[in-house]
C-alpha cells in the first residue's frame, strides 16, 4: 500500500494463482466463447491495483493483471489487463463472489445440550473439589523431623551477633506539633526493655521511630546498634516488629500463617524441614500449637475462628520464627488475659536470655507479675522522659526523689498515673497540701486525674492520716475554698504530691540541696529546673513565688510534668545512661579508625549486620500463590457465584436470541446479544475492586516487615484473579451461547469469538483493578468503576454512531474497551454475511458490510480491536501494579 497525501495505491500480488469457471458466464458459456482451455496456463503471478486520487483522476480505478490473461484482453479488447471501475475493497464482497455458499446453519440440539451438561459438570466438580480440599487438614500430624533439622535450627538461634540498642535526643515533629522531646535509653541484648506511659504518651510512636517505620513527621535524633549508625534496609533485616492490631487471613490455619512467615523470611538456604521444626517450636511456647488447624476467622465471614488472645500470639509467632536480633512490639498483652498476658511476656524474657535476643515493647499498665519480668524501663509523659534506666533502680529513683510508692501499690499503676496526674497543669482551685516540714507555709498545688482503684494493704484513711503524722505534713484549704475536700482528692494529693522531710532522703541531685544542705524553697529550685525544661523559641514559664495567688494558667506554666522530667535529666541514671551510650559511640568508631576525628564522624554510617539471605522471587510466588489459592478455594462464593452466573445466563440467552436469522431483524438481534454479553461481563468484573482491598493494610505490614517482594504478590494476586474469574467464565458462556443463537459455524470465527470476550474481560478486570487501588474508600471505588464502565459502553458503537461522534471527541473513543470489542465481535458475524429484507414480495440482498458501515463500523479492523484490547488490558495491569507499588506504603 502506497499512501500520499493526495493518492492512495493499494496492490495485491499472488505468485500463484488457480483459476476455474462459473457455469452458464460470460466467457464460461458452453456454445459461445469460452476460456477454460486456459485456465491451466493460469499460474500466475497475478496482481491486483487499485488507484484512488483525491478529486478525482482518469487513472483512478482498478486492473486485474496475469501474463496469460492480458495477451488474450489485449487480443480481445486492446487494454493491458482487465479493468474495472470500483476501488480497493468495493469490488467484490466475498458473498457476491459468483458460485459462493453461504454455510448452512443447523442448530445441533444434541450438541447444545452436551455442553450445557459439560458446562454444570464443571462447576459440580469445582464444588467437590473444594469440598474436599476444605475437610482436609493441612497438616493432620506433626511428624518427627530429621535431627539435621534440629541443628539447623539451633544455628538460627545461636549464630547471630548480639545487638545492643543506644538512642539519645529523639524527638518528633507532624505538622508543627511537638510529640516527643528528646528521649534516650539504652536496650541491651538478653534483656527485655519496657515502654511504659499513660494514653497519648507517645509510646507507639517512639517505638515505631525505634522500629524505623515510614513517619509521616520529622525525626531527629540518634540511633545506634552496638555502637554503630546503620542504613535502613540493613537495619530491618535482623528486626522484627508485632503491630498492636492482628492483621491476617481469615481463611488460613494457624499453622499455615506462622508456616508462611517462616518459609518466606527464614535463611534461603535453610530446608523446609528446618522451617517448619522452628515453627512447631514456637507454637509450643507460646501455647498455639494445640490450635494450629483451626482457621484464624475473622467475625465477618461464616465462623468466628480462634479468640482475640490467641491471634495476638500468632502475630507474635509471625514474628518469632525467624529469631530477630531485635523484637519490637506494640502492646503485645493488648486483649490477653492476665494469665496469657505473662504467658507472652514470659517467652518474650526466656527469648532475650535464652538467645542473647534484644526485646522492646510498648505495654499499658501491666500486672506485677509481669513488671517485675522488665529489666530496662523507659517512662514517658506526654513525649517526655520521665524515667530511662534499669527497672532494679527505678523504685528507689522515685522514692529518693519524694515520689514513693505507697506499700501495696503495683508499682507501674503507681508510675502510669503519677505522670497522668503529673501532665495537668496546677489548678488555681486545687487545695494545696504542706509537703515541707522546713517550711510551714510551703505549699504546692497537686492535679488530680483519677485515684488508684484499691489499696492492698491499707485503708484510704490510714493512708491519709498515716502519712499526714509521719510527715508533719498539714493539709490547707485556699481560703477561696471553705469545703472540705473529698476522700478522692485527699487520697490523690496523698499518692501523688512529692514529699519531704522525715523519713525520706533528700535527692542527690544538686538541683535540690546547696553546698550547706540548706534544702531551697520551691521558687529555687524551680528557678534552677527552669533552664531545663525551656524550648527553645517558647516564652520561658512564670515563677509563683506566692502559692496562694495564683494567676490564671498560661501557657508555658510549669507543671509537675516539667518536674519529673527536670529531676531524671539532671539523675545519676540518666548520667549513666549519656556515659554508657557516649563510651559505646567511641569504641565502635576506634574500631572503624574514626576514633575522635571529628564531631561529625558520628553521623556516617558504618555498621554492619549479619542478616541473611532470603528466598528468592520465585520461590516466594510460588509460596503466595499456594496461599493464594487457599484463600480462594476456601472462600469460593465469589468464584462459583461467577460460574453459575455464566451457565444461567448464557442458557437464558441462548433461549431468548435461539436461532438467529440473516436478515434485518437478525442483524439487530446480533447487536443486542453482543451489547448484553459485554455489559454483563463488563459489570461482573467490578468485583475486582475488592481484590486489593480487603487485603491493603495485610500487604502494607507484610510489605514493611519484609516478607515478599510487591511483584511477587501483585502477580499471584492477579493470577488466581484472573484464570477462575476472567479467563473461565466467558469461555463457559461462549460455548453454550454460539451454537444455540446460531452464529456462523466455523472453527475460525468462533475461536475469535471465544479470544475477544476472554481480552475484553482481562481489560475490565484490570481497569477495576486500578481503580480498587487507587481509591481506597470501597464506595468511591465502586462509584468511580461503575461511571468508567458506562462511559466506556457510550462509545460501543450501538448506543452512539461513529460517525456522529465529534471530531473533537473521537480520542475518547480510543479509550473505550466496549468500542473494541463490539466492533470486532459484530465484524467477526457480519461481514461477510448476505442479509435479506424481505419488501414488498421481493427479497433484497444486502452485503452485511454495507450495512456495518452504515453504522460506521470499520469492516478490516478486526485485529487492530484485538490489538487495542491487549494493549489496554496490559497497560492497566502495569499502571494497577505502579499504583500499587508507590502508593501502598506505610505510613505512620
């Protein structure tokens, strides 16, 4: 084909040709002339042309050149070759050809009614299958493994450099705002290290810091192992982290999620004998493994599965079989009994000790069982340090420091509501208690946020009056308030207000004694605490010199929170904790040669961790497709929902367009079928909106702890979507629908018929898919792929002819799949079929391609509609993967 822009020449060349007669034709006629003596000198080359000028020109039309048959035109008429007066694809429908047969069309009922069998015998054995593979058991017994697996076991857990945690200045910034103010600490290998705070303290932020999470805000600080700066990726590698929200698949046993954590993230070179003797190993200590074959459940689906305590010791078995150097946890007793509660703590202790592992966690308020499990111990109070240190020294840090736990107390309820009490600000209507006995007009103010529930081993009076005569103390009313005060306020201002004078220690700290062991007011000391708790560009607080008349609170005031903070920042213990954390900085930089080179030497990173490699990515699709599966089979509603659908409704199809006929009302019944079988599959494949979306926020943490590559779980994902749910059902639909109706009978056509409703349903699918991505929201999802899907079926070609689009707006019809396949599955019926109008008596023959083109579609663009509907099914496919990969990323 030669195309200018004001010509247009179109060839076609036969090398070898055949030609033969139509009986009773010109030059075919029996008594006249005749030219089948030389149609076996026909052999060709033969070549046809066909010239079209824009405007017109006398050499436009078309010629039929052979050897043989121009010297007999020549002879006979004196042209070149045989020439004609139509252009290229006008000369001659393939139906027109004179002699052709259209094929004779014969509804095979026995046919018909074999598939339709076949079809439900499919979906019965579909269902027996997942009858079956949901009766049996995974895993029926555990089995006695090979003591080779034992000791590559015993390597996991022993061959590992130990890791101790160092962090100093953390804080945290989101949108402005302060949240965590300059925490340091120290959590060591063999030794498990609590985060302990009120609500809102900050603890789960501060472990995700910790845990090198993706935040939203912006950190500062330090953060060391052993000594050492490390990047992230060989961070992450030897932690592991339990969120507080258990996040798993409803449809898998217990043992298969713990298995799937091991398979994936254990060492490559570990066997699967190995993996799944660790597993067994931590479904015993953590008490699972007499539940290992139920199914983890969730309370949407049809049962309810295994109890919130026990999905929180699976998350933590997740964890735990791949023995990190580095465990953090995220309340890891939220929604445990007590007895369970210690149980997970107990073998969180025995992990750390036993393996030399390093443990932190978050925990609210635990039980004294457990408190006394904690070997480090960090309190916070609104993002500030309250305590950092070993839990050996904390009882006598408060106490030394007039903040003593009374006798019978949980020390941790004791500490959680001291800094809750702490963080309210002095109250000008509080009654204020003598603490001093130096001083009788000493008086402070005292927050009171809720009291103790109970007391072990004293009444709240003798608590009251008890202390009231240890101390001296005097309790005062303001003289603004002639009540007297309640039990409740008594028992807070008892528990809660810092105490002096007899029988307690002065603290050590030079911010409370001079050199004389003069002890200062609260204005000295507080004038001494000020310089300590200033930030930097806030108006620095006011001092009250005379306690009983107290302005309104502003902000800035000092608080008892400030207090607490001021006295640890200035402690022996938090001396101890800068020395130790400033000792380990420098050696491991003497070993790197760095060894006092300069300030910023600290800044380079330098570590590095012994992690190992895990499977590749294969092995790691063949795992997640296997899980893949699972889920489907064992929640297969969905999938035979489809199957039945295809059955019912192409039967019902089939019976309301049975038997079509060539003629004009045959034509638009094809349309109509066409148009149907596309919307109905078109809005089917809404349901993968839902493939990403119920599973967003597993793949986000399964993603952020390392498990898997995202392509890997893309692909199984889309995979195990796409052959049950897009690839089978139109293929079952098909084959009942086309003999019934009756459309062509040939092999060729019908097998593009079967191909472009399989690449039609591919493309909608991944659309929905991008689009189940993309919004987040289930509704907005469905709202948005519903308007997609009928804008798309506006430009089908039924609903809105081709040549009544505005040129303007013709490029949206590109983007249309509906335009792409309706057109090549009515091109594929129609063209070259010979319609019949039946008029007036007569029957009038009209060229299917005709009328294809009075509707405007493009008779030769079968292919180029194939083509279209594979690209745009993997452009959507790769864009819902990008989406996906850059948009599906935890952020804290």
């Amino acid at each position: 084909m030669d195309i200018t822009e004001n010509q247009n020449i179109t060839t076609y060349q036969c090398d070898n040709i055949k030609c033969g007669c139509v009986p009773d034709r010109m030059l075919c006629e029996t008594t006249g002339v005749s030219l089948e003596p030389l149609f076996g000198q026909l052999t060709g080359p033969a070549k046809f042309t066909s010239t079209s000028t824009k405007g017109g020109s006398p050499k436009d039309g078309s010629a039929f050149s052979e050897p043989v048959i121009d010297k007999v035109i020549s002879d006979l008429f004196g042209d070149k070759s045989i020439l004609l007066d139509c252009y290229s694809s006008e000369c001659l429908y393939k139906t027109a050809v004179p002699g052709y047969k259209p094929p004779v069309k014969v509804i095979n009922t026995p046919l018909i009614a074999g598939v339709i069998a076949g079809c439900s015998l499919f979906i019965v054995g579909v269902i027996l299958l997942i009858w079956y593979l949901s009766r049996r058991k995974a895993y029926n017994q555990y089995h006695a493994l090979a003591d080779d697996s034992d000791d590559e076991g015993s390597k996991l857990m022993a061959d590992h450099k130990p890791a101790s945690l160092q962090f100093e200045n953390i804080s945290y910034y989101i949108n402005g705002q302060q949240i965590l103010s300059g925490i340091r600490g120290i959590a060591k290998p063999g030794q498990v290290t609590a985060i302990m705070g009120a609500s809102g303290a900050g603890k789960t932020t501060f472990l995700d810091i910790l845990a090198r999470k993706n935040k939203r805000g912006i950190v500062h600080g330090d953060i060391y192992v052993n000594g050492e700066k490390f990047n992230d990726s060989e961070y992450k590698k030897v932690v592991g982290f339990v969120d507080q929200e258990d996040t798993m698949l409803p449809t898998l046993t217990v043992h298969e999620t713990i298995l799937n954590s091991a398979l994936l993230r254990l060492p490559r070179d570990m066997s699967d004998a190995a993996k799944q003797q660790r597993v067994y190993e931590v479904e015993k200590q953590l008490g699972i493994h007499h539940i290992k074959d139920q199914l983890i459940g969730s309370e949407e689906g049809k049962g309810r599965g295994i109890s919130g305590g026990e999905k929180k010791r699976v998350s933590i078995a997740c964890e735990l079989v791949t023995s990190p150097s580095i465990l953090f946890l995220d309340e890891p007793t939220s929604g445990l009994d007590a007895f369970n509660a210690f149980n997970v703590i107990e073998c969180l202790v025995n992990l750390a000790k036993s393996y030399n592992r390093t443990v932190i966690f978050t925990i609210h308020q635990p039980r004294s069982n457990i408190v006394a499990l904690f070997d480090q111990l960090i309190l916070l109070g609104k993002g500030k340090t309250v305590f950092s240190g070993p839990y050996s020294s904390c009882q006598s840090y408060f106490d030394n420091i007039g903040y003593s736990c009374p006798p019978g107390f949980n020390i941790a309820d004791y500490l959680v509501d001291l800094t809750m009490h702490a963080s309210q600000s002095r109250s000008t209507e509080e009654p204020t208690v003598n603490v001093d006995s130096h001083d009788n007009n000493f008086r402070t103010a005292s927050s009171s946020l809720r009291a103790v529930k109970s007391v072990a081993s004293a009444s709240i009076a003798s608590i009251d009056n008890a202390s009231a005569v240890d101390s001296g103390q005097e309790l005062l009313l303001r003289p603004k308030d002639k009540r007297r005060s309640s039990l409740k306020q008594r028992q807070d201002r008892q528990l809660y207000t810092r105490k002096r004078g007899s029988g307690l220690e002065s603290p050590p700290d030079p911010q409370t004694d001079n050199e004389d062991g003069h002890v200062m007011s609260l204005a000295e000391r507080a004038q001494q605490w000020l310089p300590l708790s200033r930030q930097q560009g806030q108006v620095p607080p006011q001092i009250i010199q005379d306690p009983d008349h107290l302005p309104p609170i502003a902000s800035g005031f000092v608080t008892d929170l400030d207090v607490l903070v001021s006295y640890y920042a200035n402690s022996n213990v938090a001396n101890a904790i800068r020395d130790e954390i400033s000792s380990s900085v420098q050696d491991a930089l003497a070993a790197n040669g760095q060894a006092n080179t300069s300030q910023q030497a600290s800044d380079v990173v330098t570590g590095q961790m012994t992690g190992y490699a895990r499977v590749g990515l294969i092995r790691q699709f063949i795992i997640l497709s296997s899980r893949t599966w699972k889920n489907l089979y064992r929640n297969p509603m969905l999938m035979l929902t489809h199957y039945a659908t295809a059955i019912l409704l192409a039967v019902l199809s089939g019976y309301l367009f049975y038997g079509l006929t060539d003629d004009i009302k045959g034509f638009q019944n094809r349309l109509g079928l066409f148009f149907f079988l596309l919307a109905l599959f078109g809005f089917s494949t809404l349901t993968s909106l839902t493939v990403f979306s119920s599973e967003r926020l597993l793949f986000v943490r399964e993603r952020a702890n390392g498990y898997y590559s995202p392509v890997t779980y893309f692909t199984a994902k889309v995979l195990f979507d796409i052959v049950p749910l897009r690839l089978i059902p139109p293929i079952i639909m098909g084959v009942i629908v086309y003999p019934m109706v009756g459309l062509i009978p040939d092999w060729p056509e019908f097998s593009k018929f079967i191909l472009v409703l399989v690449l039609f349903n591919l493309a909608a699918a991944g659309i929905c898919l991008l689009i189940g991505i993309v919004f987040r929201d289930p509704g907005v999802a469905n709202l948005i792929g519903s308007l997609v899907m009928l804008f798309s079926l506006l430009f089908a070609g039924l609903l809105l002819n081709h040549d009544a689009i505005p040129a303007s707006a013709l490029w949206l019809q590109t983007l249309s799949i509906f335009h792409y396949a309706f057109e090549a599955l009515i091109v594929n019926e129609v063209t070259f079929l010979t319609l019949i109008d039946h008029k007036y008596g007569l029957d009038i023959e009209v060229p299917g391609a005709s009328i294809l083109s009075a509707f405007g579609f493009n008779n030769l663009a079968l292919w180029n509609d194939v083509a279209g509907l594979g690209v745009i099914s993997g452009i959507s496919i790769i864009m819902a993967y990008a989406a996906m990969h850059f948009l599906l990323v935890e952020k804290r």
